[in-house]
C-alpha cells in the first residue's frame, strides 16, 4: 500500500528546538565558509599582492555567480517547504527537479561568460597587465567550473527545505575543508603536486564546491525520502520556474548588489589613500564570522516559516520570527563586543601597519555599531522571503546599501575626512530598521494574523 508520509518535523517540533536544529548546523557550516575566506586569502597574498589585488577585482563576478546560485536556492527552497507543509508532495518533487534544471542553466550561463569574456572583466577595472592576467587565469577557472558551486548550493536548499540541515552542514563543511587544504598544496606544489600559483588557488576552490555537491546529491538521493528526484520525463515547468524567481530574483539583486556597494565604497576610499581600502577590505573579511552565523539562522527560519504558511499554523510563525530577532541580536551583539574590545588585534590578522591601525581600529568600532539594527532587517527579509514577499527585501536592501550608504559615505567624506566616511554604515542601518519594522508589522497584519483569526483553535505544537 502507498502511505503519505506523515508530517514533517517544521509542523510538530516545538519552534525553538527546531529553530536551534534548523539553523545550527548551517550557522556552523557558515562559520568554516568564513574561516575559509580569510585562510584563501593569506595564501594568495603569498603569491604577490598583484595576485591578491586580482583575486579582489574577481570578486563582483564570484559574487554574482553565488547571488545567483543561493537566490535561485532561496526560491526553491520557499516553494518546496510550502509545497510540504500543504502536503502537496508532487508539487515538492517537482519544484526540487526544475530546481535542478535551473541550477544547470545557470551553470551552462556564467560557463560561457567565463569563459569569453573574463580578460575584459579584469581590464574594465585595471590596466595593470599582471593583474589582468591572474585575474582572468582564476575568474575563467571559477566561472567555467562552477558547476559543482551550482549544484552544492541547490543540493543544500533541498535539504534544509525538509530539515535536514545537518546534512546540509557535511556538505558545506567537507567542501570548505578540502578547500582550505587543496589551497596551499596547488598554488606551492607542496608533495607530488606541481606548483600552479593563482591557477591553484582556484582550482582547490572548485575542487571543494564539487565534492560538496557530489555530496549533497547523494544525502538528498539516500537521506532525504520526503521529496523524489527523477529526470524520466521531465519538461520544465513555466509556472513552478516563475514561482522560484518570484521569491529567488529579489534575492539575488539584493546579494549582487553588494558587490555594487564594495565597488562605489572602494572608489569613495579610494580617494583618500590605498590604506582605508585595505581596512575596508580587512573588515569584510572580520564581519563574515558575524554575519556569517546571522545569515545561517536565516537560512533555518526560512523553511519553518514558508512550511507552517503551508499548513496554516500562524502561531508557529510568530514564534519562529520572535525567537529569530532574539538570537539574531545576541550574536550580533558579540560581534560589536568583539569588534569595540579588540579591534586591534582583529586586524592584525591582516599583518596591519601602524598607520592601518590608526585608521582601521575606529572605524571597526563605528562600522559595528549597525550590527544590531542590521539583525532585525535580515531576520525580516527571511520572513518576506518565506511568505513570497521578496521583492520587500529588496526595496530594503537597495535602500541600504545603495540608495543611503554610498552617497552619505561620499557626502561625510567630502565634509568631514575619511574619520566620518564610516559613519554612514550605522546611518543607513537605522533608517533600514525603520523600513523592515513597517514592513514586517504590514506582513503581521495583512498575512498572518488574519490567518489567526481564521482558525483561533490551532495552537498545538508550539
């Protein structure tokens, strides 16, 4: 007899233990990805600061390689833990598969982009020819290769929509791990390995991303009995595709445009000297291993929101989003500790001068004072995400990080110095708390308390 699975974990599971499940193992995972940033850089530096100046302006189009990859995920993610939570398990077989499908086209794009045009890339930002080379050697490298990034991405997303994160931490773990070894041994030569400077770097960096994926296909193929991946007679399907963009193109705007933000930031600083660049560069690094865990909380609360939207139980939610705010906070509130207590010693990571440190150590303490106000607008784009309101998102983080950093950034630097450029971080965060905390009370009240009134007796499983 075929028996309907019985329900999920995100349905019954009290919200704070499953929250805690959900998000841990990815907050951790998370945390090896940030270790590995930093380590993949001091190895490159090795080479020459031409290498590690080139592995910079790569940057925006790596960037907008895993934009695409994590929103495309974000989308299949919502749709797929909406679909479970209705107990519509057709339409979570099929989303998981069009999902697949558009993380192969995605591939097959930046392959090709990659592929012909990286050397213009290098050369629209430098006419440094050593430089341009090193560049397009590792961006054509990472971009034809991306495949197993792709496919790591989408792989993860299908398992943290049915819960099953620690899966999802092994996969981005181990391809972290083989990452951060593979560096030192191909970009050195060290053992049997030839020696292959920036070529190494990037080849240990796709090296990781496809036994990652190789591992992601074979947890969701074995350990992951809730969805059925099967390309026998697949067509792609127009309307789950626009149900996945609906919710993943905000996301992926709002990650690409990032790297617009470091862009316009490093021009601004840039004009004052190469030092503030290096801070500012320095503090991307530090901030991944605080907001690196933020977003990984995220990344567990999306699926039990967008799961218990499904199946209708809004006191789920509300708790899920509270409890998101309350350990969002905490941990950016270490971060500003950390960044107040010792900022000195943060940025001798970086083998800081002393001039570095003249300018870097204020402008960590000013920059984190926005942590806070930051948490509550990234926990309030996991819930726009969940409930399919991305495009809300979006509008806070254009305002953010375009619209209000970069020209406050210009406008205290030309009044002020580069002492007061920093302050338009904390700025720009108040004004994006003010916008997230007027759309989530909209989401409240248009969504999910309406959806309270409708069925006042569901309150079990809290």
């Amino acid at each position: 007899m075929n028996q309907q699975p019985q329900e999920n974990k995100m349905g019954v599971m009290p919200v704070n233990r499953l929250l805690i499940s959900m998000s841990l193992p990815i907050m951790l995972s998370m945390l090896v990805q940030a270790l590995y940033n930093v380590v993949d850089s001091v190895f490159v530096s090795y080479i020459s600061e031409d290498a590690l100046a080139a592995v910079g302006l790569a940057f925006p189009a790596q960037n907008l390689m895993i934009s695409v990859a994590v929103g495309t995920g974000v989308g299949i993610n919502a749709l797929l833990s909406k679909s479970l939570g209705e107990r519509n398990y057709e339409n979570a077989n099929h989303a998981a598969v069009n999902g697949i499908f558009l993380a192969f086209c995605s591939w097959a794009a930046f392959a090709l982009l990659g592929g012909f045009f990286s050397r213009t890339f290098m050369e629209m930002q430098t006419s440094v020819e050593s430089i341009v080379e090193y560049g397009e050697i590792y961006l054509s490298i990472v971009s034809v290769v991306s495949v197993g990034m792709m496919f790591q991405i989408c792989f993860e997303r299908l398992l943290q929509s049915t819960g099953k994160t620690i899966f999802t931490m092994i996969s981005q773990a181990v391809g972290a791990i083989i990452n951060i070894i593979m560096d030192p041994v191909l970009i050195f030569g060290l053992g049997p390995f030839p020696e292959m400077g920036i070529a190494g770097a990037a080849w240990a960096t796709v090296l990781g991303q496809i036994v990652g994926a190789l591992l992601g296909l074979y947890c969701n193929l074995r350990m992951n009995p809730e969805i059925s991946i099967s390309f026998r007679g697949f067509r792609p399907n127009g309307a789950i595709i626009r149900k996945i963009y609906a919710v993943g193109v905000p996301s992926i705007i709002m990650s690409s445009i990032g790297s617009v933000m470091t862009f316009g930031m490093n021009k601004i600083l840039g004009a004052f000297n190469s030092t503030a660049v290096a801070v500012f560069s320095a503090y991307f690094k530090l901030n991944s291993f605080v907001f690196m865990p933020v977003f990984g909380l995220n990344n567990g609360i999306v699926p039990i929101i967008a799961y218990n939207y499904g199946a209708r139980k809004p006191e789920r939610i509300e708790r899920a989003v509270r409890l998101g705010m309350v350990y969002a906070v905490a941990i950016m509130a270490v971060g500003v500790a950390l960044f107040w207590l010792v900022p000195d010693r943060l940025l001798g990571i970086f083998n800081a001068s002393d001039y570095m440190l003249e300018l870097g150590v204020p402008a960590l303490r000013i920059i984190s004072l926005s942590f806070l106000f930051a948490a509550f607008g990234i926990v309030t784009s996991s819930v726009c995400q969940a409930l399919g309101k991305g495009v809300l998102s979006l509008l806070v983080s254009v305002l953010r990080q375009l619209v209000l950093i970069l020209p406050a950034a210009w406008v205290l630097g030309q009044a002020a110095g580069l002492s007061a450029v920093w302050f338009a971080f904390p700025f720009a965060e108040i004004f994006a708390f003010l916008l997230s905390m007027t759309f989530l009370a909209h989401i409240f009240r248009t969504i999910i308390r309406p959806m309270s009134a409708a069925q006042p007796d569901r309150a079990a499983g809290v």
